[in-house]
C-alpha cells in the first residue's frame, strides 16, 4: 500500500536524561530470581514519563512477569509501551508482552510509560516477591491450560472442559474468559457457561491462576456456536471483498471496528485484510500493540457495546475485531505484514525463509488472538525491486518465502499477497517469479491503482487507476487491465486474481486543463498528506468532472484529482465478472462515506 503513515501519540518513548530514581531495588540475593527498579526519566510538572527495567538475577530462564506497584491517589499511568499495563484503582499491574517475556539468566527488559500526578510507586512485587530481592519468590508463573473444547452444547449453554495448567506450588483456579471477558472464576477444570442466546457463535478460552495469585498466558481458543436461532449469515455472493483496516486509523482518522458496522459495511464484505504487522530481523512482529491489544474500549465504542475491564486479556482492534466476527460470522480477517513502510524487512526475511513462516504464525497464533485471524497476508513492496528502499533478493525470493509460509500454515489458513500493478516491460512484474508463487497463495490483491500522482510534480495529469488504457496515458504497461492480463500470461488463474481499488483520489494543483494530460505546479492540498485525499472528501469538495479508461477525474479551481465513484467502481467489478476474476479489494475503510458507500458498489456490482 502507497502511504502507511502511523501517529504514535504519546506511545514512543523520550529520549531524554534519567532523573529522579526511586529507590525500590537493592542489588539481589543470590537466590532470588528476578528484580525490578524504577527511574522516573522526565517531569514536565502536570506528568512524567516512567521506566521499569525487569532483571533476571537467577540461574534459569524466565518465561515471563509479572510486576505489581501501587501509586497514591491522583497518580496513574496514561499510556505505556513494550507491555501490557492495567489497573484496579490504584494498584498497577504490568505484564510482558508477546515477545519480551523470556529472559535468560542475568539479561533484562525494560518498558516505559507516560503519568500523570506526581506520586511515586511503592508496594512492588515482581512474579509475587519483593522487587528488591529481600524476599525469594521461588516460583513462576503456572503454564497455559489446554485449549478448552465444547460439549452439550444447547440453544443457552455450553459445557467447556480443559487440560489442567502446570505450576511448581500449584494451581488455585482459572479464570473462564467468554469474547476475552472473564465470566467465571472455578477450581476445576471444566465449566457450563448458560444464559446464551440462540444461533450466536461465542469464543473461549482459560486462564490458570497460582497460589501466589499469579496469572499464567491464555489458553488457545475454542469457537462455538450455540443450537437454535436463525441461520448463520452466508457471505454476500460468491465473489471476495476484501477490503484494508489500518492500525493506526483508531488515532488521526478516528476509525474504529465499529465503523464497519455502523457504516454497513460488515454486511457486504467478505475478508478484511489487518495492517500492518511489521518485519524486523526477519520475522514477523506486532507493530503497534496498543492499537492493535491493549486500547480500552468504552460499551458506546464497542461492536459488542461491553465495555473493557483493567484486567481483561485482550483488548484494541483484536478484540474489537473478534467481536465482529463474532456478528458476522462470515467475516474472515488476515493479518497483513509489511506494506510501503515495512517491506524494507522481507530482504532479510528471505534469507531464512523457514524461520520467517515460523516467527509469522506463531504472532498469527499467539493465543491471545488465535481465533481473530484466519490467514496471513504479505504486502512486499515490491521483491526485486524499488519501493520505499531498493531489494536485490532475486527473482526467486517471493517464491521461496510463500512456498515456506504456506507450509508452515497449511491448507487451513488463507495465504495471500498483495503485489505490484506494473504491467511496464522489464517492469516490476517481471521482477519477481509471480507465476510460480501462485500455486501457493490463495490470491492476489493486485495493486491496481497509483498509477500516476503528484511525485511527477508537473503533470502530466493522469487518473491513478485506469482500468484500461487510453490514448495519451504516460506510459504504456500501467493501466489495471495490462496488469491482470501479464499475470494471466505468466499462468496465475484468473480466480486467483482480486482487483484493487483505492477509496482515495491523487491530485495535483496549478491546473487549467480540466482533461487529463495537463500540466501542473505541484501536489494537490490533502488532510493528511499532500497530493491525496478521501474520497469522502473529494465527493463534495472536487466532485468529478468527467471519466476515462473506467475511472473518473474532477477539474475544480485549480486542483485536478482522480478517483473512483460509485458509478465507475459498477464498471470495474462489471469487468471483474467478465474477466472470471476472484473479486476485489480496497485500501481502505476509512476513505469511504460514513454509510459505506463505495463498499456499497463494490458489494451490488459484484453480486
């Protein structure tokens, strides 16, 4: 995808002189195991930013922790990176994230957060003992239970059953987590959840507590659908619809999940496409893992309207995203890794195709979140070739890593790529070996847009997704239909073919020429950067003046933008049926109208 822009809002941390430690750790006994110190690293007087840093002083690995503190009346943490915080009033509670919970013996980890108040922690445990050593916790963490399953299930309830957790001084109880909200706390290991309602798929999973009141990870998840009801939903027509849900979208643009419902588009799509992951040291990782786990949300935010609780496991766009499938059972989300900002990691990633597959699902299947996703989407922009960086992996490296990932996930995941649109001879497509990828992924979200913009600062104007051709187009290989036909030559089947649409225009300014073809001074004013807009936007404030090659172009002032409408995305997906292609994709959600009427078209016109 073109533009991937992140607004980490008081998530990153500063880099700025320590200051002000508080005094909660001594260096450690000999015996004890783990350790935690404090430094407030900033006072700007009204708040601070915060780091603990978590050390293993023992002789074995650690698999995880677990800190505790409490804060006086008035001070509380605001935002915190590199774990997972939450609270109960004023006692604080911090846990590992995915991947920084194991530590080796004498190794460390920190994590920071932003405050506000001015009051210091006090009462710190680590892992249940006293962070500065003086008593020996001598225990960790039970290990996950087994992924529960399901029996008598009945029109209300649902009997669920588990493998015992593991602990060195035992196990006290679990917690029974329903949709990631714990709905019952027992000393066994099974239970009847009741009061359901009929014909509604439910997700679960078990939590084990200690003697020491530690919590371990969550167990993987179990989906059941109760008896009864109506039928479930059936995807809307035989087609894909795919469209993208970006991350970073719940900042700036303030798109939430829920939007896919309130704008009703959850009812018309098939597949949502989660961007981005990242790549670094060539492997898959969470980006944003407040966006992505850790936001709270309020029950009038939430697809559910249930409010988060401080101490609920799963929180952010995963969790929000399982709530939706849990409406629209239909719904099948990938996690998409990489995009314009990311590719830069797949050279590496290639190196060691296996390894990369491995690290990619076990982030995919984190057990967390291991019922949110169905597959996992690879946007490499572009192998081969330049994009935001240049990559020499060869033609064969896109090959190599979807033979890999698909043989690490198997038949029962959705493997997919999203891939240049450049049809040039000795263009992009010719860099890579698409062809033979194909046999391994499940489609193509072919990039069918960006054609032309405004990094050509003079023009010559040009709509930036032309579905064909057109006498006076800049240059010859990049319109979507040259695209689909080269992929089809180099014996992708047309099925496997989804084609992109942008829900956003490219424009230029200092434009007299209203069609296409004229020059320019320079890009076109935009909301969040120049040169592009939504069209929700563009609908009203450049509506389109005129069409070409399928798309449409809008003259207004001095500002010249393409973009696709209602009316010229019924011809696309007319031209979709006509080509026997799989269906088609959009970047994404947010530039749509508050009723989803782009989704609208994409959804009548290929029915």
């Amino acid at each position: 995808m073109r533009f991937t822009h992140r607004v980490a809002a008081g998530l990153a941390a500063l880099t700025l002189p320590l200051a002000g430690l508080v005094a909660l750790a001594t260096p450690a006994q000999a015996a004890t195991s783990v350790t935690a110190t404090y430094v407030k690293t900033q006072d700007w007087g009204s708040g601070f930013e915060g780091k603990w840093t978590v050390k293993n002083t023992g002789t074995t690995t650690i698999d995880s922790w677990t800190l505790e503190w409490d804060f006086p009346s008035g001070t509380k943490v605001t935002s915190a990176w590199d774990a997972t915080v939450t609270n109960s009033g004023d006692h604080w509670i911090a846990r590992n994230t995915a991947w920084n919970g194991t530590l080796a013996p004498g190794a460390s980890v920190s994590f920071g957060f932003n405050g506000s108040g001015s009051g210091s922690p006090s009462g710190c445990k680590i892992n249940g003992g006293s962070c500065d050593g003086s008593s020996v916790p001598g225990d960790t963490p039970p290990s996950a239970p087994g992924t529960p399953t399901a029996s008598n299930v009945t029109d209300t309830s649902v009997r669920l059953s588990w493998t015992a957790a593991t602990d060195d001084k035992g196990i006290k109880n679990y917690d029974v987590l329903r949709d990631g909200v714990r709905v019952a706390t027992v000393t066994g290991t099974s239970y009847t959840d009741t009061g359901l309602s009929k014909g509604t798929e439910y997700s679960y999973a078990v939590q084990a507590r200690d003697t020491a009141d530690q919590t371990g990870p969550v167990s993987g998840s179990v989906r059941v659908r109760t008896t009864g009801g109506s039928e479930e939903p059936q995807p809307p027509g035989d087609k894909i619809k795919l469209g993208y849900f970006t991350e970073w979208g719940v900042y700036g643009r303030d798109y939430h999940v829920k939007n896919l419902v309130t704008s009703g588009s959850a009812a018309k799509i098939t597949h949502i496409n989660y961007g981005f992951g990242n790549v670094k040291n060539g492997q898959c990782a969470v980006d944003d893992t407040f966006a992505a786990y850790e936001k709270a949300y309020t029950a009038d935010q939430s697809v559910s309207g249930t409010a988060d609780t401080w101490d609920q496991p799963l929180r952010g766009n995963f969790n929000q995203l399982r709530q939706l499938k849990a409406k629209y059972p239909h719904i099948k989300v990938l996690y998409s890794f990489g995009g314009w900002t990311y590719s830069g990691g797949f050279a590496q990633a290639a190196q060691n195709p296996a390894a990369f597959a491995r690290s990619c699902k076990q982030v995919v299947e984190d057990p967390r979140w291991a019922d949110v996703f169905d597959g996992i989407d690879i946007d490499w922009e572009y192998p081969n070739a330049c994009g935001l960086t240049c990559d020499s992996s060869g033609p064969a490296a896109f090959r190599n890593l979807v033979q890999a990932l698909r043989a690490e996930f198997g038949e029962d995941y959705l493997v997919t790529a999203a891939i240049t649109a450049d049809a040039s001879d000795g263009g992009k497509l010719d860099a890579a070996d698409y062809g033979g990828a194909a046999q391994y992924l499940d489609w193509y979200n072919v990039m069918t847009y960006d054609y032309f913009g405004a990094w050509d600062r003079t023009g010559p104007t040009a709509p930036h997704s032309p579905l064909t051709s057109y006498n006076g187009i800049p240059k010859q290989g990049f319109d979507s239909a040259s695209a689909i036909a080269k992929l089809r030559a180099k014996g992708v089947p047309a099925h496997k073919l989804l084609l992109g649409i942008g829900f956003y225009g490219r424009g230029w300014t200092g434009v007299t020429q209203s069609a296409p073809g004229g020059t320019a001074t320079g890009p076109a004013p935009g909301t969040y950067e120049a040169g592009v807009e939504d069209y929700k936007v563009l609908k009203n404030s450049c509506p389109a003046t005129g069409t070409i090659a399928g798309t449409a172009y809008a003259h207004c002032g001095t500002n010249w933008w393409s973009y696709d409408t209602p009316a010229t995305i019924g011809t696309k997906m007319n031209w979709v049926k006509s080509q026997g292609l799989g269906g088609a994709f959009f970047w994404e959600f947010s530039g749509d109208t508050s009723n989803g009427e782009l989704v609208s078209a994409i959804n009548s016109g290929l029915s």
